[in-house]
C-alpha cells in the first residue's frame, strides 16, 4: 500500500513550519491559525477512526500486541489449501 511508504521530507506541514510569518497582518494570521487549528481537528479524528479500524481488525483476526504501538504478529498466517504452493 501506498500508505505504509514514508512521507516525503517536503510535506506540507514542513514546508510551512519553514514560511516566514513576517509578511502576514495579524488578522491573516489569526486566519491561519484558525485553518490550522481545523486541520489538527480533522488529522485527530482520522488518526482516531484509523486506530479504531486497527483495533477491530486485530480482534477479529486475534493478533496479539496492543494497537495503539503498531502490535506485532506473533504467528505465522494460515495457509490455504491450493492456493499456497512454496
């Protein structure tokens, strides 16, 4: 999955912890403060429905380890008659 590959380092959350602020009036930067402060509010509802994602489906397929430090596989998957061929 494309998801599980890292973050290029110039992302858009480092490329404005770079921007200078000095040409910003106060009331843009109380706007983007406001922007910004939306944007955490929605990344921590996504984290939270991506951690509860995680936490069914390890309780579905009985994996061990705690979701919330990425777990670990503890056995090897099962395997599928005809389908496996090693």
């Amino acid at each position: 999955m494309d998801d599980d590959l890292p973050r290029p380092k110039g992302d858009a959350a480092s490329l404005l912890a770079k921007e200078s602020l000095d040409a910003y009036s106060v009331d843009e930067l109380n706007e983007r403060i406001q922007q910004l402060e939306s944007e955490i509010v929605r990344i921590v509802a996504h984290r939270d429905k991506a951690r509860a994602h995680r936490v069914a489906a390890d309780a579905l397929f009985g994996k061990g380890g705690d979701a919330a430090d990425g777990g670990t596989v503890t056995e090897k998957p099962p395997t599928r008659p005809g389908l496996d061929r090693r």
